[in-house]
C-alpha cells in the first residue's frame, strides 16, 4: 500500500474558511470554486475557568444554528452538484478537510472576546481551531468497510493537521476524534471525524500526562510501553495484535465494549509514525471498527479519538493511542452516563473487560487469518 502520498491542495471558501483536499494518489485535480453567498462568521466563543473543578469549559451559544440531521439530499458534506451547492465545492473527492462553519473554538475569537482575570470568574477567548475531516464522498459508507488505502489517506490527513495545527501559539493539544451514530448524537450522517486544537491541555488528557511523568520519574520507563508488555504477555485482554500495533480492552475499561490501541514503538504522536506505521494502524484501525460492528445485530454506535502529545513539557513522556468504544452493552441496550458518571465522575462498568475482550474477538474477521486474535509476537518496544 507504501507509495508517495500527494501534498495536500488548500483552497478557501466563499467566508475564507480553508479547505484542503487529500487524495488516495496523484493524479486527482480539485480546483472548483466555492460559488455559495454566505453570511459573515460568527466565531465568538470563550472559555471559562471552574476554579471548583479546575478545568476549562467551553461557552460556544452561537453553535445553536448548526446543521441539524439534514435531509441526504442537503447533506453539507456531500459532493457538489449542479443546482446544489455544499460545504465541498468539488464534483468528487477523497478526503476533504475544511474550517467547521460552527466553530467551538477559533483564532477569530480573540477579535470579538475580551479577557478576564477576576480569580473565580477567569474568562477568554476560545482560542483554537476546529476542523471537519470527511473520510469518503459516500454518503451512505461507513468507516469500517473503507478500503485500507483509503483509511492510510485519512491517517495522513489527521498527521498533516496534527503537525500544522499543534505550531499555533495558542494550542494546548490536537485531538483527532470520530462520533459514530445516532445513539452517540450525531448531527451529520455523511462519514466523516473532527479535529480539535485546544488552547489548554484537557483534563483527562493532563491527568494522564501527569500519570506518565510520575511512572517515567519512578521507573524510567514509559508507562504506556509497560501497560503494552503486561498485556501482551497476559494475553486475556487483547484483542488483535498484529505488526506494529496492539489492541486491548483496559484493565480498568471504563465503557462496556472499550478498545485502546497502541503502537509498540514509543512515539508520541501520529505525525510521528513512519509509513509502514501507518500502512499497519489503517488495517488494524478498519478491523477494530469491524469488531465492533459485529458484536449485536446493529452497526455500533462509536467514538474514537487519538490520544496525542500535548505541547510543551507535559508530552514529554507521551505514547500515542486511541481509545474506541461504544455506549452499546447489550443488543437494544445503551450505557447512560447518569448520576454516579455524570454527577460524581465515577464509572461502573456492566461487563468485565475480560468478557469484552473475549467476545470482541470472537467478532473478528471471520476467520481470514484462521485464528481469533489472541495469538501476539514479541514484547512491546521500550524507549
């Protein structure tokens, strides 16, 4: 699948929004123009500090207009067509990454915010960026039947974002995520992901990053690298293993059906994986989605985000991996967050990870390797 990837092309659109199409191989020319009269950008979103749980939430009422569960004939994310105009100018396409319309977070918001440093009313603008990535100009596609070079496409894409993104002054950490369904509360049906660049490190993501440190003083290991090596040669809670990439369920799994996966090389970010990484990670990722799909008699209903380095000393000792679950336990059954998540942040999981483990490799790909996944080769590679 190795081969030279084309450099992006950027384009803007009609409200200067930029535009920038990746395609599978050379040889694709996208130079439509955006024809659409669109209003002014209304970029004006802030964060506050809650000096009570110490973390930033972000205020962003002028989201209350976005698309909403639009007809497939107004899919925004569709290609355009005569007498149709769409977010994408383009007749066809790959993958397409653009500015969100409706933005949570944007270097704009430093024009119309002010500041504010009262210590309990902490205030400012939501510096960032936001940015749709659409996997597939099939509408009717889903993630996990994409082609491998296809997800080798969007996997460059999110590295290209990742790299550019993470160099703006304001940007804490780029989170590269995917919300699948309409259990989970999509809006758009079309495939496609985000990404965030946050002005501060999020919470989870810190927490973590204060974990790894504190494992790393300790040790002088990567926490990450250990987790790998104890559950590989556990074996129980891994679920496919295969070249260069591991995917397990957790130890302490917070969702029903959870999957984390991880390079066995230490690396910090997706910008970071060499070509044969990520070659591997679009086979391993497809057949992680797939897994999930074939647990109940529904496609699942599905987040996936990448865990990345945050700037600054608290990526220092950062190993990349993506976390997959779904809000699925049981068929017709969902996982709500209600008063013991939600209200105290405290999680309780209906199945063991070792049953989720179990049966989410018995969903494997039906026999194509005459195994189930459980069988792994070597240690995972230290720093």
């Amino acid at each position: 699948m190795s081969q030279l990837r084309p450099a992006p092309m950027r384009t803007r659109l009609a409200d200067g929004r930029e535009l920038l199409y990746f395609d599978d191989a050379p040889g694709r020319t996208n130079g439509a123009v955006d024809h659409r009269e669109l209003p002014p950008r209304a970029d004006a979103s802030e964060i506050r500090w809650d000096p009570l749980g110490r973390e930033w939430a972000v205020i962003a009422d002028q989201r209350q207009g976005r698309t909403y569960r639009p007809a497939t004939s107004d899919c925004p994310l569709c290609p355009s067509r005569d007498g149709v105009l769409t977010e994408i100018p383009a007749r066809d396409y790959d993958v397409v990454v653009f500015e969100n319309r409706f933005p949570s977070l944007s270097e704009r918001t430093a024009e119309r915010v002010a500041q504010h440093d009262d210590p309990l009313h902490r205030s400012g603008p939501a510096l960032g960026r936001c940015e749709v990535v659409v996997f597939t100009s099939d509408h009717d596609a889903s993630v996990a039947a994409l082609p491998p070079a296809r997800m080798r496409t969007v996997i460059d894409a999110w590295a290209h974002r990742t790299a550019e993104l993470r160099t703006l002054p304001s940007v804490g950490a780029v989170f590269c995520f995917e919300n699948r369904g309409d259990e989970i509360g999509v809006t758009l049906a079309h495939p496609h992901g985000q990404i965030y660049a946050y002005p501060f490190v999020p919470p989870r993501l810190e927490r973590a990053a204060h974990s790894a440190a504190e494992h790393a003083a300790a040790t002088g290991r990567c926490l990450q690298c250990d987790l790998l090596a104890s559950e590989l040669a556990a074996g129980e809670r891994v679920v496919v293993a295969d070249g260069d990439w591991v995917g397990y369920v957790p130890f302490a799994a917070r969702w029903p059906y959870e999957v984390r996966i991880a390079p066995r090389r230490h690396v910090g970010s997706i910008d970071e994986l060499t070509d044969t990484e990520r070659d591997g990670l679009a086979e391993v990722y497809l057949d992680v989605l797939g897994r999930f799909d074939r647990l109940f008699d529904t496609p699942a209903p599905y987040i996936a985000g990448w865990d990345q380095a945050p700037n600054g000393p608290l990526g220092a000792d950062w190993h990349l991996a993506a976390e997959v679950f779904t809000i699925r336990r049981a068929p017709g059954k969902l996982k709500y967050l209600a008063g013991s998540e939600s209200g105290a942040a405290v999680w309780i999981n209906d199945v063991t990870p070792e049953r989720a483990a179990t049966a989410l490799r018995a969903a494997g790909r039906a026999g194509s390797d005459g195994t189930d996944g459980r069988e792994v080769a070597g240690p995972a590679v230290r720093p």
